[in-house]
C-alpha cells in the first residue's frame, strides 16, 4: 500500500528521533491552534499541538512506536477538522515510523465548521427496498433495507449491521460504502443472493456488545428478521443465512452464531472488537462449549491504526477456537485499515470461503 501523508510524507532517516510535523494552512490566522490527531494517541481531536512558524506554517514533534500510523490535522475538535481542496472531509492519512524517525509535511487548505461533509465515492446499484423502520423490544429503532438481485431464483440470505454504511455512498457515514451491491450485482444471475441491511442506532456500542441488549438484539434477528424476510420474499426454509458485520458488527455477527446456530448458517467477522477496553470475548467463551452445529466463521483484520489495538482480541479469539471443532479461517490484511473501503474489497472473498466451507 503506497503511504501518503494528505500531501506529502517523507521518511528522513537523518533527522532527529520522533516525528516531525510541519503544516501550512494559507488564510489561517497566526493565533489558531493546530494539533495532529493520531492513532497511537487514543484519536484525541487535540492530541498533539502545533505551534506558529511564521509564513502560515506550524511546525511540531511527537512520539509514536514503531509501525504505520493514522492521523488528522484538526483546529481542537471534530468540528474543526483538516478538508480537501473541493471542501470535502480527508480520509484518515498513513504515517510510517521507521527507527523512530518520521517527518510529515503538507498543506490544509480549508477547515470544517461543524461535521465536516462527505464526499459520496461509488454508486448504488441495483433494486434496494425499504422495509421500514423497525423497533426491536427494549432497543432503538432502526432502518431496514434490502438489496434484491435481478435473478427469479433467491438461493441465500445475508444480513448485515451498520446498514447505513452497506450499499449506499450518500447514506454512509464517510461517504464510502462497502459496495456489497455491486459485489453481489457480479455474482447475481448464477448466486442470488438476497442482502438485508439492518442500521446501527446511538446505542450502537451496546446493541454490538455481548451483553444483554446485544443478545436481545441477535435474538430480535432470529426470531423477527429472518422469518419476515424469509415470507416476503418467498425464501425456502433450508437456505443458508449468513450474518456479517465489521468492528463491533463483526463481535456481534459472531455472538449471533454462537447464540443462534439454529438459524444462521456462517458468520463474517471483519475486523472485529473481540478484545477492547476491559473485555475480551474469548474468555467468555471459553467458560462454554462451541455449539456442536455451528457453521463456518470467517475473521479477518488489517494491520494499520486501530486495526492493531484490536489483533490481540482477534488472536485469542483464534488460540480459542484452536481448542474447538469450529470451522474457521482467520485471515490477516497487511496494510489493511479500519474503514469501510477496506472491509468493502474484502466481503466477496469472505462470502465465498463461507459458501465453500458450509
């Protein structure tokens, strides 16, 4: 993956330990206040202060571990963030720290006042139905839709969370979707595969966690989604169902086939939160036996930001599994970050290893 710092970034193996930042930000008055937010600091909007050069440049250092980074310039806060030249919000730049050392240089040429606007990259493709809003009980509502193939014959289900983020670039929190319509729109005619898209709420954190509002969120799938769906397009009964999801969706999307065997068929974990702050899903597993018919869970991670802070969980999610009968596959992404274009180029080969190990 070709590392790029917004501009310009330069590995500088001459100069002093740390990482050098030097950004220039023309009509920015002398007395604001730029910082990096980064990766290895937590994402804090004002992580890392820089300081007035002169010339509408700032300058600063900082100290990062050795690996690739991400990072934002911003003026304080998320309101207050670095934009393109068109106006539009930044993707997240990659900085490589090599023998401690590391200098960045760019230019900002514009500040968000407010949440900084997306820009849509893709397209939706294909029929999407609305099926309304749906309250789950004791949960927020929610949005569900459905991309339906051009195809007479539907052969399998697949549900997934973060709806929002699924088929549509407008839609999507960062104007980047993960284009499983037009995965799915090159597999259609010979698959048919139905994709069902249920959206996150404000409660996102605990709906995807594993305790009880994430159970009762999985349960409200099995009882509830699958089955209405299933009706209202004409499914047969013996389809296979898959359940997917990335981050906190890929835990729960494995909380719903350790739950639910009965009904889901496969399980995608892309990047997912199987160890974050105090929690780790594996041990809580391992206080209980794998379910005997449990199908195929496929887990994947990349290697960059955030991606990193999660591998521990991912990997003692595989030294559990190790232990057990479970058909699983866990599948690395060097270079891979924690956004939806990447969970997006990896789904169709996710799907696939489902298909081919059930």
């Amino acid at each position: 993956m070709r590392l790029i710092a917004f501009g310009l970034l330069a590995l500088v193996a001459c100069s002093p330990q740390g990482v050098e930042f030097e950004v220039v930000a023309p009509g920015l008055g002398p007395s604001e206040r730029v910082y990096v937010a980064g990766s290895w600091g937590g994402w804090r909007p004002d992580g890392v202060l820089l300081k007035h050069d002169g010339d509408e440049r700032w300058i600063g250092r900082a100290s990062a571990p050795e690996g690739t980074h991400e990072f934002k310039f911003t003026l304080g806060s998320w309101e207050r963030e670095g934009l393109k030249a068109n106006g539009f919000q930044r993707d997240n730049a990659l900085l490589e720290v090599v023998n401690g050392r590391a200098v960045v240089r760019d230019t900002v040429w514009g500040w968000s006042n407010g949440p900084a606007p997306k820009e849509p990259q893709g397209q939706l493709t294909g029929r999407v139905d609305t099926l309304g809003t749906w309250t789950p009980p004791g949960l927020l509502p929610r949005l569900v839709t459905a991309w339906v193939p051009p195809t007479d014959t539907l052969h399998e289900l697949v549900i997934l969370h973060d709806g929002r983020n699924v088929f549509d670039p407008e839609s999507a929190n960062f104007g980047v979707d993960w284009g499983v319509d037009d995965t799915l729109m090159q597999w259609a005619p010979r698959v048919g595969v139905l994709a069902v898209a249920v959206d996150c709420t404000d409660d996102r954190s605990t709906d995807y966690g594993p305790g009880p509002e994430g159970k009762a969120y999985v349960a409200w799938l099995a009882d509830v989604v699958v089955p209405e769906v299933m009706a209202k397009y004409g499914l047969a009964p013996e389809i296979p169902i898959t359940v997917a999801g990335a981050s906190m969706g890929g835990l729960i999307s494995a909380v719903a086939l350790v739950e639910h065997p009965d009904v889901f068929d496969g399980a995608i974990c892309m990047s997912p939160a199987f160890g974050y702050r105090d929690f780790n899903y594996a041990e809580e597993l391992r206080g209980r036996e794998w379910p005997v018919n449990a199908g195929p869970i496929w887990i994947d991670n990349g290697t960059v930001g955030l991606e990193a802070q999660l591998q521990p969980g991912v990997d003692d999610m595989e030294g559990y599994l190790r232990t057990t009968r479970a058909s699983f596959i866990v599948q690395p992404y060097p270079g891979g970050r924690h956004f939806e274009r990447d969970w997006g180029e990896r789904f169709g080969t996710a799907l696939h290893w489902i298909q081919q190990n059930r």
